[in-house]
C-alpha cells in the first residue's frame, strides 16, 4: 500500500498537522513508525503541525504517535526503570480511554461507537473531566480526549512519587470504568509513558485517517458519517462484516456420519489453513500451533504456552480458541533451524514434526465447515508476552502480523525489523 513516494505526498498536499488540541505541542513526546520497519522518536521539540511534517522527510511514516504526558524535556525521555539518568518532571497527563472492537468492519466499530457512546455519558456523569473531543482512530475504534481539571496531583515535588500518584490515580479511574462494564482498554488510561495516534495523520494498516469527530457524530449510527472520514487514495475499503470469512465456494459432498464437534476425528470438515513459513523469506517460520489437549483447560494451557514462549525469548503470542482447545500466533520470522533446537522438548510435537519434514507447517486457523453447519469458530483470547517480545532478536513476520490483524488480534509492534511479504499462504482443504 504504501511507499515512501505516496506517503511524502499525502504529508506535503497536507502541509501542516492540527496540534493545536494540545496546550503546549513542545512538551509532548512525537514517535512514528517508518515505512523501512524502525519505530523513530523525535529529537527535537515539536511546536507546530508543519514542523512535524518537516521531522518526517526521509523516512516517512506509516504511523504517528504522541506521548499523553507532558514533559518540561520531553526529548530523549529516560525509561521508567531507568535510574542512571535524572528523573524527568511530569507536567501533565491526557485522561485518555482507547475503544477498539476488532476487527475493522462496519458492524464491529458501530458496537465499539455506542460502547465509546457509554462511557462518555458515564464520565460526564460521574466525574469532573473535562472531554476535549473523541476521535475516531482510523480502525477498530475510538479515542476519548479528557483533561482533568484537578491539577493537585502536579503539586508533589518528587518527580517520581508525582508521576506514581497520577499513575495510581488514573488506575482507579479505570477501574471503576471496566467495572461498569465498558470495554477500554485495561492499560491506555493508567499509562505515563503510553502514546497514541496523532489525529490528523494516517493509520497505516487501513489507509483511513485517525480523525476528530464532529461532536454529534458519536449519537449517530456509523453509517451516516463514516464517509465524510478522509482517507488515502490508497485506503481499504471497510467491510460490513468481519473480512476473515470463509469464501463462497462450491462445497464437497460431506459423509453423513456424526460431527466430533470438538475432535479433529469424525466426517470430513472443510477449513482454511494458513501456512508458518515466512512468505518472501527462505527459510523462517513464523510458530502457529495448536496447543496439545493433554496440556489442561484453556487457562493453564496458554499459561504454560506463554511461560515456554517467554524462555526462548520469543514474544508476543497472540491467543485465539475454538471453544475447547487455543491456538498460538508468534508473529516473528525465525530461522528454522534455530526454531527446530528451541522447539525440541517444548511438547509442541506435531507442529515440530511438520517443520521437521515438509520445512513448514499447515495450520487451521478457522472452524470447519460441516455438513453445511459451522462449528468451533476462531474467537480472539489475548495477546500476551510483550515482555519477551522487548528481548526477542528475531525480526517480525510480516505475513503474520496481517494474519493476526485479520484475526482480530492485531500486534503492538515494537522496535524491529519486518520480513517477508504481506500475504500469507493460505489453502482451503477438506479433511476427515
């Protein structure tokens, strides 16, 4: 989709990036993901929507992100964990609660506008901030932009303790949300450090810009405003439905004899399969496995699953279920051989055996289809080990990380190379 040519273009006929929802654009933090694969974060003080555009040229970006702090120095900010350098001073933090219902189709973001519809009211209702205005992210879902007019917080003169208080203060604001059933995200809000997308620029995976709503828009269905959102000439179209369906097809004669409705044993099913290999590379594979029964319910079986992943240093793994057993997604593109020596005593003997043998494996990433009925459909669980995904040294699958978008579990990237082409390799099959 995109290119470094068509990218300049859309930034230069843009010419400046609207900043000015922000007091003082300086004291926040600016990050983008390039197109050549590397997360950047600026190295100077942005003031001005133009002076953005201007720290882009050679290397343009397919993302943009700023910091929901502000920072007397935001430039070069020291991590958390970081105490060789001196603390920075926290100067104020954007109440921010981040609404995504995957995957990207009319169906889910009109479930995810009267969910962000929800929590507005019950904000208005039951706390004194100050909502700026709601965005609509570009895909899955909705921004809420809030200030909190309560600024006692800033008055502690510790630098770490006034940022753990705004921490700590902001955790209990989500939790009473979550609590009242609306379905944010269970970080965003609470996050010092966290960044979000730059209203104004574009989402890189759908073409859509990240746009601030008119103020009666979010009391109003998706489909009478979603057209009036720019997008790239580039830009996918948005679905009505979830896009990762079976297509239709002239299928099979199926046996009449009964369906194991969760057994892969019984009469003939027909499924998609997706492929580990790397498409583009030569010989790195992506790790997509169903977890073995004899592992336990779904619970202990992604645990121990997780706990493996994390002592190879291989990370994230998105988690999906079919209602009785998970599938595991690690998004990275691995050298086979160094796959084989880690997989060996893992207990994920199959899918060894496949890479083993044919240099790849096939792997069911849907229900089946059954005597014209659908059982066991392919749900999003979670996505865990970002942890081991910060030490993991392999670069990222490109191939996967569309799957696992597509799945409704789309990857947080961090710093890293990608590899491989976008598609993966996929089949339909029939089998017993």
């Amino acid at each position: 989709m995109w290119t470094e040519e068509n990218l300049e273009r859309h930034y230069s006929e843009m010419g400046e990036i609207d900043l000015t929802w922000l007091s003082k654009p300086s004291q926040h933090q600016f990050r983008w993901k390039s197109l050549k694969g590397p997360w950047i974060t600026s190295r100077r003080r942005i003031s001005t929507g133009k002076k953005l555009i201007q720290d882009f040229s050679g290397c343009m970006p397919t993302d943009v992100y700023v910091s929901t702090s502000s920072w007397i120095n935001p430039v070069n900010l020291p991590r958390l964990k970081d105490t060789k350098r001196p603390y920075p001073i926290l100067l104020d933090h954007l109440v921010v609660f981040d609404i995504d219902i995957r995957p990207f189709c009319k169906t889910k973001l009109e479930q995810a506008r009267s969910a962000t519809q929800g929590v507005r009211d019950w904000l208005l209702e039951n706390t004194e901030l100050d909502i700026k205005h709601i965005c609509f992210s570009g895909s899955k879902g909705f921004h809420i932009i809030a200030r909190d007019p309560d600024r006692s917080l800033f008055s502690e003169p510790d630098p770490v303790r006034r940022e753990q208080e705004v921490r700590r203060s902001r955790k209990e604001l989500l939790e009473r949300v979550i609590e009242a059933g609306f379905p944010v995200d269970s970080v965003v809000t609470a996050d010092t450090r966290r960044i979000i997308r730059v209203p104004g620029t574009l989402h890189g995976a759908t073409g859509w810009q990240c746009t601030i709503m008119q103020e009666d828009w979010l009391d109003l269905p998706v489909d009478e405003w979603i057209d009036l959102i720019p997008r790239h000439s580039s830009a996918i179209e948005i679905p009505r439905n979830p896009p990762l369906s079976m297509p239709t097809i002239k299928w099979p004669k199926f046996s009449t004899k009964d369906v194991g409705k969760h057994s892969d044993q019984g009469s003939e099913y027909t499924s998609i399969e997706v492929s580990s290999h790397v498409s583009g590379t030569k010989d790195r594979s992506a790790i997509v496995v169903w977890l073995p029964q004899k592992w336990g319910e779904m619970k202990k079986a992604v645990e121990k699953a997780n706990g493996i992943f994390d002592s190879m240093d291989i990370g994230p793994v998105a988690f999906l279920s079919d209602g009785v057993r998970a599938l595991a997604i690690v998004p990275r593109a691995i050298p086979r051989d160094f796959l084989l020596s880690r997989l060996s005593g893992a207990g994920l003997n199959q899918f060894e055996h496949d890479i083993r043998k044919f240099e790849h494996a096939w792997v069911r990433i849907t229900g089946r289809m059954a005597q014209g009925e659908w059982v066991g459909e392919v749900e999003p669980l979670t996505v865990l080990g970002y942890g081991a995904s910060e030490r993991c040294a392999h670069p990222w699958s490109a191939p996967h990380l569309e799957l696992c978008s597509r799945l409704g579990l789309p990857i947080r990237e961090g710093e890293g190379e990608v590899s491989g082409s976008v598609e993966a390799s996929m089949r339909i099959v029939v089998r017993n």
